[in-house]
C-alpha cells in the first residue's frame, strides 16, 4: 500500500485492498464494488433529472440511457478505479445542480470533498475541475470566483490531493513519465469527427439523438440558462481530448450521466409541448435493440466462440484503443485469458531446479500484467513473487535477486545469452485467446548473469 503508483492515484486500490481484506478474492467480491458503483450512478442519473425539474418520464429515460451505455456497463462490470470515475464525476454534477438550485454553502464543501476523492481516484478529474472553471467564466457565475466558498472548495479537494502530490515529488514524477510515454507509444491518435462517432458507440448509438438535444437545449435555451455551465462543462473537457489527439473517447464516458439527464430533459419537455404522449414508450423501446446488440461487447456473458462468431455475424471487427495487434477477440476481452495457464508454464520452469536454485531464483516479467499474474496465481505452485521494470514493479525493486537463476518470459536464447552465462528454454505457453503480444512466450531458465541484476536495474524501468 502507498499514496500513489506509477499509472494511478491511490483511492481504487486501497478499496480493492478492503474488498479482499473482507471478501476474499472470489469473482463476486472482485465485481461486487464496481457494480454497486454502477447502481448508484443510475440512481443518481434520475435524481439528477428530478432536480433540474424532469418529472417521472425524464427521470426514467435517463436512467435506463445511464443503465443501457454499454460502456459504463462495461466498466462497472470488472474491478478497475474507472467504476468509481464515472461515480465521482456524476457525484460532482449533482452537487453543481444542487448549488445552482439552492446556494447552500454545504454543497461547495461536499463538492469539495468528491472532488478531493475523485482526484486520489484518477487524476483526469481535473479535467472536470478545468471545465467547471471554464463553465464558472463564461456564465454569469462567474461572480462566485469573488467569494470564499470556491477557494475553500479548491482547498479541501488540494488538501485531499496532496498527499498523492507528495508521493509525486518523492517519486520523481513517474505519472508525468507515465503519460508521456502511453500519449506517445501506446494510445492510437483520435480525430475530433471519429471522438464523436466513438462516443456515439461507446454509450449505445440510439441516445446520440438524446444527448446532442440536451447538450443544444441547455446551451441556447433561456428557460434553462443558470444550467448552462453543463454543457460548458462538456465541452471543455471534449477541447481537452481533442488537443491531446492520443486520448481515449472512453475518456469522456463518465460525462454521460449528466448528458443523459440533460437529454432526458429536453425529450421530456419536447414531447409535452407537443403532446406526443405516444412518443414516451417508442423512445424507450427504441433503446432496447441497441442495449441487446451492445450488450454482448461490453459484458462477457456469451462464451467465447459465440461471442466471435456474434461479432463476425455482425461485422464488429475486434478493437483496441492501443497500437496493439488483436486476434480474434478485442482487447478488454482478450485481457482476461491466459494469465494461470501463464503462470502454471512458469511453474514447470520452475520446479526443474533445485531446492538451492530455488532459494535464489528470480521470475522476471515484461509487464505488470505478467507479473500480477505471477503474484496472484503463483501461491498455489508455490512461486516466488515476480519482478519487472514495468511500472510500479520497477519501483517495488528486484527483491533481493542476484540473477544467479532468472525465469525470463519471451525474448530470444541468444539475445538472453548476452546478459546470462546459460539460458535453457524450458517451454512455450500458448493461448489461443489472449493478446497476440502475450501469446507463444518462450519460458528460459537463466543462469550466472553476467552483471548482478541490482546494478542494472535502473536500465529496465519502464513506464507506460
């Protein structure tokens, strides 16, 4: 446990932490946070709707849009500090709604607060913070910059953050390394048409016509002008995404609640001014092809061969957000395949030596991946913890391994045969649905490395 790691704030794993501490390890602990994160937002989304004046019709359409987005699906459906983003940046909205409405000064400070959290969970949360400045500016709410409450409200989300910053300072800056590296080498570049045709996909096609009304109405509209700083909020954040080129569409997903509202909103309001009752239950049954059809490529709920053969059938070709070669399946899902039958390979390595190589041996993998995979797996083969300079495993160190005896994943004998005295390739570990990266790894034995491993450990940090 720490203030800080080398691609995330601190916040997601000290609940993971708690989760395993008091739930075990078992898939439905692993899942329970994250979906229990989504049910809130849901429920939030309509509340959200009942505050800035929806009535019943306009608090269900936004929900079910909020339930149906296949991404936020997606993300509340496996443990990862994304849940809780999508959590907090709706939580944050709320409150904005809440102080518009009302003015009360316990809002900025549970603004405040959520916004402190949010940054300790994923620092991309100053985009929000960034756009409710923006949003601050350009509306007649500027006027709050002159009072205390948005200092004090800066203050308590400063004071929350700090000691993520600190470990910053410490550490040397890695996420700055971090981000550099993945904008530069790992993210594919997004233009601003194919941002909104992602955008589009990721929160299910049939709510584009919902959520650009909303954005349009709350941006032109006088009956609803002290809630223009939303969709500046939005837009802001959008700019950002745009700017950087390499950033993910997914980026902006936890925007989608309040988009969602904004959007239920403004159908609500069409609809009544038409008086096209009619038109109520058609939107909603209009939505559900869309969740069907979607719900397969953001939830693992068909096996595997079907879902290919699904995706075929429709002619989805697997996607990546990374400049990684897919086979046949895309890489969330292809992700979660592979890792015991890795670790059980490395196994087999590892019980060829003896009890005296053993004692010394080193597991040293490319990525966090791998060697998470090693961590969690290897207790029951009786491994040894693994190293890498991957991320924050760099920072963890080489564990007192000397390079005596060093299981290495992957590479080639004679590439290995420049850093080791002698390299025995023990094994292949073969998956069929993995990442093509991880797939066919060559498993070497190494021994007698020709340098101690802590004197060349500075040369494999890696961040990305």
């Amino acid at each position: 446990m720490a203030w800080g790691y080398v691609d995330q704030p601190p916040f997601s794993i000290t609940a993971l932490w708690l989760s395993r501490l008091f739930f075990g390890d078992s898939l439905f602990a692993l899942r329970f946070f994250p979906a229990l994160a989504g049910a809130v937002t849901v429920a939030l989304t309509g509340i959200m709707t009942k505050e800035l004046g929806g009535k019943r019709y306009a608090q269900i359409l936004a929900s079910c849009c909020t339930l149906f987005a296949p991404l936020i699906l997606g993300m509340n459906s496996f443990f990862s500090m994304n849940s809780f983003d999508i959590l907090f940046w709706t939580l944050a909205i709320y409150l904005v709604i809440l102080m518009i409405n009302k003015d009360e000064k316990k809002y900025w400070l549970l603004l405040g607060l959520v916004l402190g959290l949010g940054l300790l969970n994923k620092i991309s949360v100053l985009w929000l913070g960034t756009g409710l400045t923006a949003g601050l500016l350009l509306t007649p709410n500027r006027k709050l910059l002159l009072t205390r409450r948005v200092w004090i409200t800066a203050a308590i989300a400063l004071l929350l953050f700090l000691p993520y910053i600190i470990w910053q300072v410490l550490n040397g800056f890695p996420t700055l390394e971090f981000m550099k590296n993945a904008t530069a080498h790992k993210y594919i570049a997004v233009s601003p048409i194919n941002m909104v045709i992602q955008q589009a996909q990721n929160m299910n096609p049939l709510t584009f016509p919902i959520w650009i009304a909303g954005l349009i109405y709350f941006l032109v509209s006088k009956p609803v002008r002290q809630f223009r700083i939303l969709p500046i909020i939005y837009f802001t954040v959008f700019l950002i995404l745009v700017i950087n080129r390499n950033s993910k569409a997914e980026y902006l997903g936890p925007m989608f609640p309040m988009l969602f509202t904004l959007g239920a909103f403004s159908i609500e309001k069409f609809i009544l001014k038409l008086n096209w009752s009619w038109l109520k239950p058609s939107i909603l049954v209009l939505l559900l092809p869309g969740a069907i059809i979607a719900a397969p490529f953001a939830l693992t709920i068909l096996p595997v061969e079907t879902f290919i053969s699904y995706s075929q059938a429709l002619g989805m070709a697997p996607s990546t957000t990374e400049k990684k070669k897919l086979n046949k399946l895309p890489q969330f899902y292809a992700d979660m395949f592979g890792w015991e039958k890795m670790t059980a390979s490395v196994a087999d390595a590892f019980h060829t030596l003896t009890s005296e190589e053993k004692a010394t041996c080193a597991i040293f993998c490319n990525n966090y991946g791998e060697a998470g995979a090693i961590d969690f797996f290897g207790k029951k083969y009786g491994l040894p913890k693994a190293i890498s300079g991957h991320n924050n495993y760099w920072l963890w160190g080489y564990r007192n391994a000397t390079g005596e005896v060093v299981i290495r994943l992957n590479g080639s004998r004679e590439a290995l045969l420049e850093s080791y005295n002698e390299v025995t390739q023990t094994g292949v570990f073969q998956d069929a649905y993995c990442m093509p990266y991880e797939n066919n790894m060559s498993i070497y034995v190494c021994r007698g490395r020709r340098t101690p491993l802590k004197d060349d450990w500075p040369k494999f940090m890696h961040y990305e």
